[in-house]
C-alpha cells in the first residue's frame, strides 16, 4: 500500500514522501491518526504542488539544521548516572537527558529526535541527532558516576 506521510514517522519516512506500508499498519494506524493519506493520483499532485512552493522554505530549514549542528561540533556532554560496585548504571541512558543536557548548553533540541544506544556502564558512547533528512549529527556523551 502507497501513502504520503504528513508527518515525520520514525523508521518509516520523512513529510511529503510516498512510502510503500503494510496494509493493515496504514489503514488501521498511519491515516486515522492523521499520519499519512492514500497515495491516489489527485493527493500525490496536491503533494507536489505543495512541495514545490515550499521548495525555498525547506531551504532555510535545512540551513538551520546545519547551523545547529555547527553549534554542537564536537561537543562531550556528561550525564552523571547511579552506579554500582562492577561499575553498571542502575536504569539507562535517555534521549530525555541528553536534551536536557543540550538545553543546559543553550542548545534545545526535540527529545523525539535523539537516538541513544544502549548504555550498560561509565564510558563514552555515541548520540545520533536527526535534525533534517539529509542532516544528522553525532554527540559523545560521557556517563559518569554521580556523586
């Protein structure tokens, strides 16, 4: 089955692009919540019309994009975590605290748009952050034991 997704969908597609879904996760899911619309021939020209006239303003979004991800650079965030005595956290990691940890920096990013694997102890690892379609940033987050 052929939709537009209205949104951005995680794992799924951007806004405006036509995706092939399972029948039963568009039908049953993606249209009635608002998500997406039938790709039929009169909504893919709306699309397409729509697109075109957006076309200069998905330019300055993706600039802006890109200046937020100059602002980050190579920043090291440190999220201090509860540990035990083999030196594993108790609980995990969240894309919440690395926002937060962003916000702190004067960076405010989406939670929804962070990506943190999983974290079992104290150490460096890897944050991506999907700020455009084409723009994604990486961010080294250092767990420490809190104090």
């Amino acid at each position: 089955m052929e939709i537009i997704l209205i949104t951005d969908i995680a794992g799924v597609g951007y806004k405006n692009d036509i995706v092939s879904v399972k029948p039963g996760y568009g039908r049953n899911f993606l249209i009635p919540q608002g998500y997406a619309i039938l790709a039929n021939s009169s909504n893919r020209k709306i699309v397409e019309e729509n697109v075109r006239q957006a076309s200069h303003k998905a330019e300055k979004i993706k600039s802006d994009a890109e200046a937020i991800a100059a602002a980050i650079g190579d920043m090291v965030i440190d999220i201090p975590a509860v540990v035990g005595e083999s030196g594993r956290i108790f609980g995990r990691v969240t894309n919440t605290q690395v926002a937060d940890a962003l916000q702190v920096r004067g960076i405010d990013i989406d939670r929804k748009k962070i990506t943190v694997d999983e974290v079992k102890s104290v150490g460096t690892y890897t944050a991506v952050i999907d700020l455009h379609k084409e723009v994604k940033h990486n961010v080294t987050i250092n767990v420490v034991p809190a104090e």
